[in-house]
C-alpha cells in the first residue's frame, strides 16, 4: 500500500518552487500519494499531485488565524502517513495533528525566522529583538515534538542542531530543467543584458542596482530584466522614478517553467542582496540557476557568497551598499567576453556536480525512509 503525504502551506503559493516542483514532485516520482494543502484557485491534481486549495487572503491577520484554523481541519481529515508543513505559523498545527492523528509530522524551515523578523518593517523596531528571541524559543521547544526538521540551509541548521533528526535539504537547481551543452549566447549582440528573478523589495538591493545603471552614459547598450513581484507595491513607484530605471525591463512574475529558457536569453545574473541578518548565510536558489543556466554571476561580498561565486570561479562579488562597485563589475563582463563565457562554464560544471537538486531529493527521500521504517 502506497504511502500518503500531505504538505500544508497558508503562505506560500500552490506552485512554490521548493513545495511543489522540488519536493512534492520528488516524492510523488517515488510511488507516494501526494497531497498539497495550499492558496489556490480551485481543487485539482496537477502532476501526480492533488492540491486541495485554501482561500487566498490579503489580511496576514486572517492568514495566521483563519486560514491556519481552516488548513487544520482539512489536514485533520486527510489519512497521511506524514505531515509535511512549510510555514511557522503553521507550528501550532503540527503539534495539533501530532496529538490528534499520531502520525509522522515534519517542520520544514525555509528561512531563519528569527533573523528576518529583524529586517520587518511592519514589527515596530524597539520589540524586533524580543520578537525575533521569542520566535526563535518557540521553534525551539515545538521542534522537539516533530519526527523530522528539514531547513533550506546549513546555518539554519544550526539552529535545531538539539534535534535528532533534523537535515538540510537546499533549494538547488533541478538540472534537467536546464540545457548545459554549448556555449550560452544572447542573441541581441550588441545589447549587454543582466537578469535579476526573484522578490522586488528594497532589502534585496534593488535601489543600488537600479542606481548602477545610472552611472553608465544614456547610449550604453544595456540591459537589466527584473522579473517578480514588488514588495511593498509603492516600492516599484519609488525605483522608476530612478534616471537608472530607463534601463530597466521588467517582466513581472514568471512561472518556474519558464525561468531556464529565460535565463538562456541573458548575458550574466546579479543578485545583491543588503547585508541584513537573515542574509548574510543565506543560498538564494537564484544564484545557482544563473550558473545552471551558464550565465556568470554578480553577487554580494558576503563570505559564503564568495567562496561559491569567486571560490568556484563563476563571477564577481561586489559590495551591495556601493552601486560604482556594482557598476565595475557590470562593466568588466561587458568589456571581457571570453572572461564571461569561462565563468558561465565554471557555474554550470559546478552545479552540475556539487549544487543540484538531484542530490538534495535524494537526502529528502532517504529521510522519508528513514520515518516511515519506524
């Protein structure tokens, strides 16, 4: 009899990447029933998948409340082997399903909640440090009621390092989405264009990357494509009404699919994120699809950063603060071509044996395993 396993997201969408594409999709490749609890249009099996679909809600009152309560008891229903949930407002819900139905359940942690709750805006700044101490107490002692906890990164990993059974499984690229053979080439020649895909809001450097543009002349052929959405919506008002954004193509949301054909179109990635808390040690999936995709890669002067991007020689890193040092190193992969071409075949042989997501879903499956033998 095939094993039943039901995700459960109130925050992220149907289709997230990590969520449906990476794990769900893994699992369900390996012979299990999948469900996906999650925010969407209508109930449907999609892929081997069903997803059972939660009322989309603009409130993040009602999305911790309600829509927590309503992802319950349509979990409570569902005969899974293993709980699998993605959110930490959803903690409350695991334990609940622990209680109740005495199945496997597994916290899925995709950022350092602790960290990131310093950098927002919306918790007043003189009870950010309490917030973030609480929350992080919190995953703490409810951790130890799950069976398993699964975190996007090694430093998150630390911080459940008390757990038995706790493991890091990255959001690296699936490499069969992306072509490796030949040399990636855009086909506007004359045109030097950069890609960005990812959340469009002020920590992740937008403002300085927009302002590097600024500091090349108005007939400079170049291009940069920002694909996403803008967060807060006010935010994409304050970046056109930079001179730097008339080099701008923005492309809005683009579904995953379409990410690797896009990126083929493309000259180098850039992802310069501030240097905030939660991303210092972060692994932004972005940067391993640009050198999936073959493209060389400008990125934060962050350690970690470095020793992937410069240490594997497959792009630049720039300090994020400083849009002439984002300028420079935009400037020298339009003025050294070979340069580019070698860092592109760099990126795509390291992802290919190192950051890929095959190994990952492999270390996602042996867990799976390891729970159900138990």
């Amino acid at each position: 009899m095939k094993n039943k396993i039901v995700h459960i997201t109130s925050v992220h969408s149907s289709f997230d990447v990590r969520i449906f594409h990476k794990e769900a999709k893994t699992l369900a490749s390996e012979g299990f029933l999948v469900t996906l609890i999650a925010p969407h249009n209508i109930s449907e099996k999609i892929d081997g998948i069903k997803i059972i679909a939660l009322p989309r809600v603009e409130n993040r009152v009602h999305r911790m409340f309600k829509l927590t309560l309503r992802a319950f008891w349509i979990a409570l229903k569902q005969k899974a082997d293993v709980y699998h949930f993605h959110d930490p407002e959803l903690i409350l819900v695991g334990i609940l399903l622990k209680l109740a139905k005495g199945r496997k359940v597994i916290y899925d942690v995709h950022e350092d909640y602790s960290k990131q709750i310093l950098s927002k805006l919306y918790f007043p700044k003189i009870i950010r440090k309490e917030t973030a101490f609480l929350v992080r107490i919190i995953e703490y002692f409810c951790s130890k009621l799950f069976d398993a906890v699964i975190t996007a990164t090694d430093d998150i990993l630390k911080n459940f390092s008390h757990h038995n059974r706790a493991i890091s499984v990255k959001n690296f690229p699936i490499m069969s989405n992306f072509s490796i053979e030949g040399e990636n080439e855009n086909s506007e020649k004359e045109l030097f264009s950069l890609i960005y895909i990812g959340g469009l809001e002020r920590i992740r450097g937008l403002t300085q990357m927009i302002k590097a543009l600024e500091l090349f002349n108005s007939d400079t052929q170049l291009k940069l494509t920002l694909c996403g959405d803008f967060y807060p919506l006010d935010y994409e008002h304050k970046l056109r009404s930079l001179r730097g954004f008339k080099k701008v193509e923005y492309l809005g949301w683009v579904k995953a699919d379409k990410i690797p054909n896009l990126l083929e179109k493309h000259d180098a990635g850039i992802v310069c994120f501030l240097p905030e808390p939660n991303h210092i040690n972060a692994m932004p999936n972005k940067i391993f699809e640009y050198m999936a995709a073959g493209l060389p890669v400008i990125a934060s002067n962050f350690p970690l950063w470095k020793g992937i991007v410069e240490g594997h020689g497959c792009g630049i890193c720039v300090d994020p603060l400083n849009p002439r040092d984002i300028a420079e190193a935009i400037m020298h992969l339009m003025r050294h071509p070979e340069s580019r071409k070698e860092m592109g075949r760099n990126g795509r042989e390291t992802v290919l044996h190192k950051y890929n997501w095959e190994k990952e879903g492999k270390k996602l499956l042996d867990l799976y395993a390891q729970l159900l033998a138990r």
